[in-house]
C-alpha cells in the first residue's frame, strides 16, 4: 500500500490519510463489506487494515482446512461403518440356523 501511495504521489496526488483509507477500502469486492463494517479504526492506517485483513484471510482458510478435514473424517468413519455393517450381515446370514415351521391343519 505503501507502493501505491508512492506512485500516487509522484503523479503529483497527494491524499490525506483518510481520503487513501476510503479509497483503499471502497475498492475492495462486495464480499468484504462485512469485514470493513466489522473493521473500525479511526487512525485510517491502511497497513493496519491490511495486516487485519490477511489475519481475517488466514483465519478463513484454516476454518475451511479444518471443516474439509472433519468433513473427509466423517466421510471415512461413515463408509467404514458401512462396511462393517454390510460384513456382519454376511456372517449372521451365513451363520443363523434355518427354522422350518409345520403347520398342521386340524
């Protein structure tokens, strides 16, 4: 960010704190509308919202990493069982003793 407001500068832009601020976070995608509502610092330090948001992304793709692997975890248990259970119904079908019933009509 430091880049941008160089460069800005050498065209002869100067902005205020405040002005980069808004400028920097009114350019971010819709979808961080919550984080930069969520988000207030009223010093307007730009770095500051980046290391905020990098933490937030961080944050993010843990939560999703830990999900897809509790998610495959549960998969794996469930087919396991499956199969378990699928293996004891061959053994009792093969191991249960035949009953013939007579009836008598009287």
């Amino acid at each position: 960010m430091l880049d941008l407001r160089t460069q800005l500068e050498d065209t002869g832009v100067t902005l205020a704190d405040q002005a980069f601020y808004s400028y920097v976070a009114e350019s971010l995608p819709e979808s961080l509308d919550l984080f930069i509502t969520l988000y207030e610092d009223s010093t307007c330090n730009v770095d500051r919202l980046c290391d905020k948001f990098a933490k937030y992304e961080m944050r993010k793709k843990v939560h999703a990493s830990k999900t897809a692997k509790s998610q495959s975890a549960s998969d794996g248990s469930v087919a396991l069982f499956s199969q378990q259970l699928e293996k004891r119904r061959e053994r009792d079908c093969r191991t249960l003793p035949v009953m013939i019933v007579v009836r008598r009509d009287t």
